[in-house]
C-alpha cells in the first residue's frame, strides 16, 4: 500500500546483478562491435533499464501512475560519474502529486561508468529527502501558473546522496563486490 512501507527494503542483489549482466552490460557489449564498426560512439542505455534494474533488486512492481514515482515504493534515478546531480521532472500534469509524494517513497540512486562496467547504488529514505522536495514546491507551482511550461526540472546532488545515502551495491569492472546484505 502506498506510503505504508517503513521497514527497510530487502534487496535482491543476485537477481539485480545477474539483470545487469544479462541485460546491460551484455548489451552494451553486444552492440559495441556494431556500433564502432559503423563510427558511432559507445551505445547507451536508457532510464528504463536502471528502472528494471532497481525493480529487480528492490522486488517491486513499475508504478501503474503514469505520472507518479517508477515504482511501487520508490524512484529510480541514474548519472555518470562526471554528473554532478541526479535530474527529477515533473510534469503540469500530475507534478504536484508527485512531488507531495516523494518523501513517502524510497529514493534508488545509480552511478555507473561511461562503459558501465563500474556501478555504485544507494539508497535514501524520502523522508530524509523531505526538506529539499519541499523547498521545490512554490517554485513548481509558480513554473506552471499562466504559462505553457509542460516541465518542471530540479536536482537532488550527488553529495546529498553520498551523505544520506545507504550504499546498496557496488559493481567493479563488472564484478559484483559488495552488497547491501555485506555492507549491514
């Protein structure tokens, strides 16, 4: 139920690393060829898969909100190293809503690699979250009044996460080296 879930999430990092090796570092491997072959810089993966990576490590659901958070319980978001902020969005319609919901949620934050063979994954209650979401609130309203802005964007930072963040999962040079139940 939403909003209900208090415990801490149990993670299924087996299953989310054999996702990502399956799925999206074999991927990227697969098409490299194709892609260097023909000049075209490495091939990238797209926020659905981390989306699919964070529902299988989290054992939950995509959210049935279109305009809500990606999962069940929680948001997914991913940046490179030389990103200094993970992006949020919201949109005229249903941005609101989600923003009011964010601190209700789990918030999952990956850092990966340019060639994603390094993955580092933390988690941050929403509740830990609530002032920043907060703050965005009179600007998000304003972004929407008497225009035709579709998107509202802000940014939680990288050193935020690092600070509040529980680290998850570690992935280096494609190998599985620590996880959530080694980290406890």
């Amino acid at each position: 139920m939403f909003g209900q879930q208090k415990d801490s999430p149990h993670f299924d990092t087996e299953r989310a690393y054999e996702f990502y090796k399956a799925e999206i570092l074999g991927s990227v491997r697969s098409r490299s060829r194709w892609y260097e072959a023909y000049g075209f810089k490495n091939p990238r993966t797209t926020s659905v898969d981390w989306e699919v990576f964070g529902a299988v490590l989290l054992r939950q659901r995509r959210s049935d909100n279109p305009y809500g958070h990606d999962l069940e319980q929680a948001e997914v978001k991913s940046c490179r190293p030389s990103g200094s902020s993970f992006e949020y969005q919201y949109y005229k319609k249903g941005g609101v809503a989600k923003l009011e919901q964010e601190h209700l949620i789990n918030h999952v934050f990956i850092l990966h690699s340019d060639d994603y063979l390094d993955v580092t994954v933390y988690l941050v209650e929403g509740e830990v979250l609530k002032p920043l979401f907060d703050s965005w609130r009179d600007a998000l309203i304003a972004n929407y009044t008497g225009g035709l802005r579709q998107r509202y964007r802000k940014a939680v930072p990288k050193s935020t996460v690092f600070q509040s963040g529980k680290l998850v999962l570690e992935i280096r040079a494609g190998e599985l080296v620590s996880s959530g139940d080694s980290l406890s």
